[in-house]
C-alpha cells in the first residue's frame, strides 16, 4: 500500500507515470509508422524504353 500512495502522491512517483506512458505512446506510434511503412512496400523502378 505504501507502494501505491509514493506512486500517486510524489514528484518521483508521477514523474514515473508520465515516463511510462510517455515511453508506450512513442512505442505504438513507431509500431504504427514502421507498419504502414513495410504495407506501402517499395515499388520497381520503371525501365525507361
């Protein structure tokens, strides 16, 4: 229980929280980035007759 109330109630706690989320936030958005960009592929250069 004293686990919780330093995480919820102090500076280092919360700052810990946003960290954390922080840290997934950037994670789903490269996952997301990186995903669309493997899906659009590279398209073959076209030979020029």
């Amino acid at each position: 229980m004293k686990l919780l109330i330093d995480l919820f109630s102090t500076d280092y706690g919360l700052m810990s929280i946003f960290g954390l989320f922080l840290i997934m936030c950037m994670g789903v958005f490269f996952l997301r980035l990186f995903l669309g960009k493997i899906n659009l592929g590279v398209a073959p250069p076209e030979a020029d007759k």
